[in-house]
C-alpha cells in the first residue's frame, strides 16, 4: 500500500479539520476529491509531515508520518496549490536546486532538471527567470519540480486551478501519462471533477474531515445507488415524497427532467406503482449511466 | 559510451544521497542570487576600500623611512598592534558596508521564501528547519568572513611578509585567534541579525528599512540614555557600542568605556539565542491560522 492512513484527526484551534479519517491508497491514480475546505490540502500536509496529527497513526510507502517524515519527502514528490517559486532563478537552475535538495548528486540533478523541463514542455523556456513565467507555465514548473527526484508517489495539490482550458487540457494528460505509464502513483486532489474522473480510477470523497465514500470510481457509481431519469406528467410532490419514504433521493432539474437515485437493492417496479398510486404518468424512464458528478452530489449532500 | 535516450521522463537508477551537507545547496544558490544584483557587485567591491587601505597601512608601517616626506608624525598610527586590528574589524565603515551588503543581498533570504511561498518547496524535501537556517546563514557568513576573517588574516600575513621576519608573530601569538574569534563573533551576530530581519516580513523593503533602523535606532537611544543617566552602561543599549566593546576584550585593548565587556557580550549573545529561537518557531512546512 502507498498510504495507510488510521483515524486521523487535526484541528486549527477550535475547528476540526479531520475527523477520525481512515484512508488506504494502493497502486495508480487517485482521487482525492471534496468540496473546497473539506480538508484535503490539511490531510496531504499531515502525510507530508508538514502537519502532525492530533490523534491516529499512518504509513506512507511504508514510513511512519508522526516520526519519519524525512524518509517520506526523499520518496514523494508535492506540486503544491500555490504558487510558489524562488525568485531571481531560472527554471533549470531552480529545478535543479530541488533536485539536490531531495538527494541528487549536482550534476545529476541538472541533468535531470533539463529531462523533467522538457518533459512537462518548459523545455524551450527553461532559462528563462521563473519569475516572467506565466500561471500556467508556473503550474508546469511545480510538477517539474515534484518530478525531478523520480519519486514513488506524487502528491499533486488542485494541479489545474489557474489554468486556462488548453493547459488545463494538457497538464492532465501529463498527469494521466505519468500514472499509467511511468510507474508513478498520484494522489490528485482537486474540487473539479472532470478532473478526476479523467485521471484517477479510484477516488476517496471527503467532505467536512471526513471520508464520505472510497473505493473504484466504476465500482462507487454501480454499488452505492442506481440513477434513474424520468419524464413524467403530474404532480410530483407526493410522488417524491412516496420515493424519499422508500430510501431514495429525488431531484428535479430546471428543464423537469426527474433523476431518481435508488439505494442498494431498490426494485425499479416500486418507481411504477408508486407513480400509479399518485396519479402520475411515467412518459420516458431511463436507466442512466451515473457520473462522479452524481456520486459526489449524492454523498456530499449537494446538488 | 554514453547511452543515447529518447527525450522524456526516465526513472532515475541511482541512490539517493542522504548528505550531511543539505544546507550547502542553498547557500550556494543565495550567494549566486546576491551576485546577480549589479549595485550589489559594486557595492561589494567598495567594501574592501578600507581593507586595502590598511594593507597600505602596513606597507608604510614597515617603510617609514621611504615615506617620511608623506608620513610625518604618523609613526604611533600606523603602529601595527593588536590595536590596528580591532580598529580593523570594528571601524563604523565595515559595519555599515555589512549592513549595506546584507540590505542588497540577504534582506531577501527568508522574506522572498515567505512571499513566494517557497518554504514548502524547501521542506517537502528531507530538508530540516535547521538545514533551511545553515543554508540561508551560510550566505550571511560568507559575505561577513569576506570582509572581516579573509581581510584581517590577509593583514596579518602582509605585516609578516614586509617585514621579513617572524617578530610580530612572536610578539603577538594569540592575534590570529583572536581575529578568528572576533570575526566568527561578528559572522555569527549578523547572521541572527539579518536573518531575523529577513523573518519579520514578507515584503524585502521593509526588511532593508529594518535592518538599518534597529542597527541605527539603537545607536541613538545610546545617546539618549546617556543624556538622561549620564552612566557609561548605556552602551549596553547600543549595537555597534556592544560589538566594539567586545572587539576591544579580544585584542586585550582598553575599551572605550569602563563598562564589562562580557555585558556586552551577554546583551549579544542573548540577541542571537532569542533570533534563533525566533526562527524555528517562525519557520514551519505550512502556514498554520488559528
């Protein structure tokens, strides 16, 4: 496992940030995904030992996160939110330094700073003073930067925020390149979902510090609820409520398109006679494919 | 033959290093980033004025027969002694180029690393707070030694070399140690000083207005302590006051004022102990509000 993580708890003074979280991250991409504030950035802070927990014990690729921090940082790489830089470097020398900082011999280091630069596509650019780069070359550096020591585990802190939809575009790709083919597990964490779903096959879903759902993206969209889209004629008040009383969600789009999420179990012949029983036409039923959209909605509790 | 790659991402073989030296990459990359500012590479040769100066100083010292038409009367100044020395390491001109120096190219050290939010670079690595605090220390250390350990020992070698003999060595045994003493005193004192600074803000010109109001400030509140109590121990308030007492107990010189030099040297030394704590406390992987 990369991350074993046991009832982890933390605070800023008096408002918990993490509430008795348990997470396990294996090999690939995951998804760490939750609204802003969720506490996403806080638990990557305490797996980098940048934070210590109040309370719980975890393992990253095998170290301890309470005493063996320094071991953590030389195997794992952080592309942090911010933007952040040394001013005054160019961007090889500025890679570079990172690269030394983690344990590569000099030399090694910028040879590696020039690979990593022309990997991410700064390789044109990289004597250029990082402080004239524009948001999404800065967003290029930092993973340049969190590449350059080989890591075994990338922790990549919302990589696309500030990006317009062409860089947005391309630094998935990397990302999405960099776990699957180069041996290299992500742990993304972002608010976006589009996001995720195109990188990650698994996701872990925090919401208020804590775990709302983990598991296989396909397998959390099939197990956890079934997604159906009606059209219907009459009044839905009592036909909605009648579906909540059975244990499903029901949501009603600005277009009355009726999305009716059914729990575990739930025979979809109940959606019929509860609609004969109030009195309301079923003019177009579809079994839909859910998307991570759905899933986050449903156990984020937002629409 | 080296291997012939296709350009992209390759995983790296070697073994990571696990250095004792960690901080040695960002003091090179801070002394680097100092020397790329053009006012400070001026700046940086119009210190070591005083220092030829002297070199001078010590030629003439030891030919003052060929120089007398010029240097009438000048024969208990340019007495090469301990003395001559302390006026060295201690002159108001040496402190102020410091101070300049360190404004140009050491007021950013941690102030740009807070600003640009770098610190997380720094300690995402297997990088400690106290590998951080060497790393930026080693930049003020260098330049400080630059213009008082390497001069000052310079000095010392010239006085031996003009005048062909081992005498003055013999005279003065203990000077080179106490010019070490001295000048890692004075290294050590501007470090805390710069680097403190450097932590209060996020902003360098506010830093720069720091560095020279304290050093300043304390000079002044010196004077009025002494106009109001009219007692020598006001010096204590005073930064350059306490470094020249200091000097004047290493060159077993008489101080300025009959004030314990190892008041001064508490007052001091306590600065840099409260710096440092001040430091570590300061200097954290994240920005925690509470």
């Amino acid at each position: 496992m990369s991350i074993e993580l046991q009832n982890i708890h933390y605070s800023y003074g008096k408002v918990k940030a993490l509430n008795g979280v348990n997470l396990t991250v294996g090999e690939g991409a995951t998804g760490l995904l939750g609204p802003n504030g969720a506490g996403k950035s806080t638990l990557i802070k305490i797996m980098l030992g940048f934070l210590t927990p109040a309370e719980g014990q975890g393992k990253v690729l095998g170290y301890d996160v309470r005493t063996e921090q320094k071991f953590i940082r030389r195997l794992v790489g952080y592309m942090p939110e911010d933007e952040c830089f040394i001013p005054g470097l160019d961007a090889v020398t500025f890679t570079a330094l990172m690269g030394e900082l983690s344990g590569l011999p000099r030399q090694e280091a910028m040879k590696r700073a020039h690979e990593v630069l022309f990997y991410v596509g700064l390789g044109e650019s990289r004597y250029r003073l990082v402080d004239t780069y524009s948001s999404g070359m800065k967003q290029r550096l930092k993973l340049a930067q969190a590449l350059v020591h080989d890591p075994k585990l990338l922790f990549l802190d919302e990589p696309t925020s500030s990006l317009d939809p062409t860089g947005r575009q391309e630094i998935l790709e990397l990302i999405g390149e960099i776990a699957s083919t180069k041996d290299i597990r992500v742990l993304l964490s972002s608010h976006i979902l589009a996001d995720i779903e195109l990188i990650c096959d698994r996701v872990v879903i925090i919401n208020k510090g804590e775990i709302a759902a983990t598991g296989r993206i396909e397998d959390l969209k099939m197990v956890n609820y079934q997604l159906y889209e009606l059209r219907i004629k009459g009044e839905l008040n009592g036909f909605r409520r009648e579906l909540e009383e059975a244990g499903c969600r029901v949501e009603e789009t600005e277009d009355r398109l009726v999305k009716v999420y059914t729990p575990p179990g739930f025979d979809r012949r109940r959606i019929f006679l509860s609609a004969a029983r109030n009195g309301v036409q079923v003019r177009q039923f579809v079994c839909s494919q859910t998307s991570l959209e759905d899933l986050f909605a449903r156990v984020v509790g937002v629409d | 033959m080296a291997e012939v790659r296709e350009k992209g991402y390759h995983h790296w073989e070697g073994q990571l290093q696990d250095k004792g030296r960690m901080f040695w990459p960002i003091t090179r990359t801070g002394i680097k980033l100092a020397f790329q500012r053009k006012r400070f590479k001026f700046l940086f040769a119009v210190s070591f004025m005083p220092a030829i100066t002297f070199a001078v100083g010590v030629y003439i010292s030891e030919r003052l027969e060929d120089f007398k038409f010029m240097a009438q009367g000048a024969e208990r100044t340019l007495q090469v002694n301990p003395g001559f020395f302390r006026t060295y390491l201690s002159l108001d001109f040496i402190f102020f180029m410091i101070l300049l120096l360190m404004a140009l190219g050491g007021a950013g050290l941690i102030a740009d690393d807070f600003r640009h939010k770098a610190i997380q670079l720094y300690f995402a690595r297997p990088l400690t707070r106290l590998d951080y605090l060497l790393g930026k220390a080693g930049v003020v250390m260098f330049f400080v030694g630059l213009l008082t350990l390497v001069p000052a020992l310079i000095l010392f070698l010239l006085k031996l070399l003009f005048s062909g003999s081992f005498k003055f060595f013999l005279d003065y045994p203990w000077l080179p140690l106490s010019i070490i003493i001295y000048s890692a005193f004075l290294m050590v004192f501007f470090t805390c000083y710069v680097l403190l600074a450097s932590s209060v803000s996020k902003n360098r010109n506010y830093v720069i207005a720091l560095i020279f109001a304290v050093y300043y400030l304390s000079e002044i509140a010196r004077g009025i302590f002494y106009v109001i109590f009219r007692s020598p121990y006001s010096i204590l308030l005073s930064i350059p006051g306490n470094l020249q007492q200091v000097a004047a107990a290493v060159f077993q010189v008489k101080p300025a004022l009959a004030v314990p030099w190892y008041l001064s040297f508490l007052v001091l030394s306590a600065f840099c102990l409260l710096s440092f704590f001040f430091l570590r406390r300061k200097l954290r992987g994240v920005e925690v509000i509470r």
